[in-house]
C-alpha cells in the first residue's frame, strides 16, 4: 500500500485545472459549460477561476482550512465573485491528501480527522468572503457570524441539507459510491470524454437533490428537479444522440433560473480524485523526487 507515491505540487495542481476544464467541456443540464451560456456567468470566468485556486489549493504542506482560503481569496480577487466555492471545498482535501503517501482513501479519511481550530478559521473565512447564493442564516453554527466550531462539527449539523457537507462526515462517500462508480461504468460502455463527465453529472443530478438548488428554492424543487431529470435522462444513451436532448433539458433549468451547482462540484471532486488516483498508481514523482531533478 505504501508503494503509492506521494504526489508533487504541481502534479496535484495540473490534475485539478484539468478536472476543472474537464467539467467545464461537458454538456451538464443546468450548468455552465462550452455548450450554451447561463446564470450570468461565464466559461472564461470559471476558466480563470481554475487557474487562480490552483496554486493555493495545491500548496506544498497547507493545511486545509488555508488551502480553501487561499484558493477562494485568489479567485475572489481575479473574477470578483463566487464561481468555485463549493469546488474548493470539495477539492482541498483531495489535494492534501495526495501530499500523502499510500492509497488516496485512507489518506483522505487521515486528513479529515486531522482538522483543527485553524482549518475551520480557514474555511468560515473562506465561506464569508465567497458569499454563497442561497447561504442564509443557521441556527448555529452560522458563518457570518459566529466563531469557528470545528469542521467536523459544522459539517455535521450541515450534512442533511448540503451534499458538500455531508461528504466531510462521510469520509467523501458520494465521489466513492456515485461518482467514480460512474466514470467507470461510462468508460466501459465505450465513452470518452466529454461524455464520460456527463455521465458522472447525469449520476448525481439524478441520484439525489441538489444543494445549491434546494439552498436557493427549497427541498421540493430541488426534488422536483431531481424528478424530473431522472424522468428524462437517466438511461439516455450518451453521445451525439444525446445531445438534443441534454441542451433542451439544459435550457428548459437555465430558464427556470435552476443551477445544480453542487451536482457540477461534485463532477469536478470526481474527475480530481480519478486524476489522484490514476497519478499516484503510475508512481507519479513525489515533492522530493521533483526537487532532485531540478
């Protein structure tokens, strides 16, 4: 198990710009993405994005809570709103983890345990300064407001209201479950990219209701939209016949003001964790076999 490298930096970085680019390639009802615009924002802000977070979420030993800070900080500053909130969470553990050496999962669940007072200072900072639509005010544990509770425990009064929360308190289980479960199953049939992203969406955006549209508009549309995209697209044969069907579904949400965000965070998370994964098992050079050749 030890056999599998810890990864540089750089490798980390480049595998979550390409995750990022990736995602952003596929048609994804409901999302922004090459094929058609939406929710006033563009491909060219969620390009920029990538490349501004990637450099703080990969940072050489960060901690987590200053990998997500960094990263939102850095696209806050260049795109001047929230475009990768959600992203980043998902994506800093993954990063610091792959700093580890072994398999990806059990380093993950290590990194997880092993947050602390400055990570969550980390995070509610980040979360502050991101703004998210639909954020709101909680009970407890409120991000405008209070100070920081450790992640775990903010995580866990979150879970059963946001995806994204929930994977902290279950060691990431909807990328282990749904999402990689998913990209295989695409590759096998055949698929390339993009449509094996697509897949990986269609499997979250018809596997559970999304967060961000149920932060924004409530559980019953968020199922609605769940629903209804299962009724339509799952069991869609994905390819070049599949694409009438994904852009009028894609405009009927955009239309409606619907954005599944966190079904897109999520697509990206497994797209990241697949690239870890892949690195670490071709033994990849670690940080200080990198350092050796320069």
């Amino acid at each position: 198990m030890e056999s599998e490298p810890a990864l540089a930096p750089e490798a980390i970085a480049e595998a979550y710009r390409a995750a990022c680019r990736a995602e952003l390639a596929a048609i994804k009802p409901g999302n922004v993405h090459v094929h058609a615009a939406g929710h006033r924002m563009s491909v060219a802000d969620f390009e920029a994005s990538a490349a501004l977070s990637a450099p703080p979420l990969a940072a050489a030993g960060a901690r987590v809570g200053a990998r997500i800070e960094g990263a939102v900080a850095a696209t806050r500053a260049g795109v001047g709103q929230n475009t990768n909130l959600g992203i980043v969470l998902l994506c800093a553990p993954l990063a610091a983890a792959a700093e580890r050496p072994g398999p990806l999962r059990p380093a993950l669940a290590a990194v997880l345990a092993d947050l602390d007072g400055t990570d969550a200072a980390g995070l509610y900072a980040a979360i502050r300064l991101a703004n998210p639509g639909g954020l709101g005010r909680a009970g407890r544990h409120d991000v405008t407001t209070d100070a920081a509770p450790s992640v775990l425990t903010a995580m866990g009064e979150a879970a059963s209201r946001d995806r994204i929360a929930r994977a902290y308190v279950t060691g990431f289980e909807d990328l282990f479950a749904t999402g990689l479960p998913a990209l295989a199953a695409a590759r096998r049939a055949g698929l390339t990219e993009p449509w094996t992203t697509t897949a990986v969406h269609l499997a979250f955006l018809t596997g559970f209701p999304d967060s961000h549209v149920a932060r924004k508009f409530g559980p019953d549309t968020a199922e609605r939209v769940r629903a209804e995209a299962e009724a339509s697209l799952r069991g869609l044969v994905l390819g070049e016949g599949a694409r009438a069907a994904l852009l009028a579904h894609d405009a009927a949400l955009k239309a409606a003001g619907l954005n599944p965000g966190t079904s897109a965070d999520l697509t990206v998370a497994t797209l990241f964790l697949d690239a870890l994964g892949h690195l670490k098992a071709a033994g990849a050079p670690s940080s200080r076999q990198a350092a050796n050749k320069s």
